[in-house]
C-alpha cells in the first residue's frame, strides 16, 4: 500500500462523525493501525487502553474510510451483568422460603430494568474515522504528522499493530 495523508475524525454513534474539522492529519501506508492508534491514544494508559485494545472494532477500506468503533463504554454492561450475578448466586443461596422470595423479587427487579447495551440505545459510544485526502493535501490547519511513529507514542502505536 502506498504512504498517502489521511485525516483523522471522531465522533459517535448519536451525533456522527464529521469530516469538515478533522482533529489532525497522518501521513502512512496501514491506515488500519493509524484508525486504532487514533482510538487507542484517547484512553489513559493501564486499565483503559487495556479495555480499548480488548473492545475495539476495525473495519473499511484503505482507499475510502477506515473505522475503529468502540460500541459500549467501558463498564456500561458489566457492573449489570455482575450485579445480575449476585442476585442469582443470592436465589440459590436462600435457606428459608423468605429468603428465597425476597432474593426471587429483588432477581426480577433487577432483571425488569435491564439497562441493555448503549449501542442498542445510544449507536456506537466512540467512533474514529481515518480517510485519505484528496490530492494528498490537508484542508485544515489542523497538525500534520509525518509518519504514525511522529503522531503516538511506542506504546500505542504497539498496541494498535496488535487491535
């Protein structure tokens, strides 16, 4: 693939991801990695790019548009599902009838008020387009970076090679 300038986007699943203002420009040849560099680089390092590296989605075409999507936020579903866990673990743990009732109704409880994903409310939480530019230019003052080594750090960038 050849080394060409791609403008990178973000957004969301609620209000898209606009292309007139991209957030800075990268020159490459694997806008892939440069989609979940992107995407990757907006979390903290440790336990949130670990969670971003883990849940991240690529997907497109290098010629049109390369995108990194991370449907749900972190913990958005698992606290429910782990709260869901309890309530159960609690059902088969009651000695008395009593017991057994009231963890029974606070089961159905929390199974009424399921929050499901927030992509099934919401569309995607975090969404990083990466498209190349025409006549290899960049239409914005926003920053050019030569090269994803010149645009992230190592850490990243290894990262998003192995998203």
């Amino acid at each position: 693939m050849e080394t060409r300038l791609y403008m990178v986007n973000t957004g969301n699943g609620n209000d898209g991801v606009g292309t007139s203002w991209p957030r800075f420009y990268v020159r490459t040849d694997d806008p892939f990695v440069l989609a979940a560099a992107a995407c990757i680089s907006d979390f903290t390092k440790g336990e949130g790019r670990d969670w971003a590296c883990e849940h991240v989605e690529i997907d497109g075409e290098a010629e049109y548009m390369v995108s990194a999507t991370l449907y749900d936020p972190p913990d958005d579903r698992e606290d429910y599902e782990e709260e869901l866990s309890e309530a159960r673990e609690a059902v088969d743990a009651a000695e008395t009838d009593e017991e057994r009732e009231e963890a029974e109704a606070a089961l159905e409880e929390l199974e009424s008020n399921d929050p499901g994903s927030w992509s099934e409310f919401n569309g995607a939480w975090m969404i990083v387009e990466v498209s190349a530019c025409d006549n290899d230019e960049p239409h914005t003052r926003a920053p050019v970076f030569d090269s994803l080594e010149e645009a992230f750090d190592a850490d990243t960038l290894e990262r998003a090679r192995n998203a």
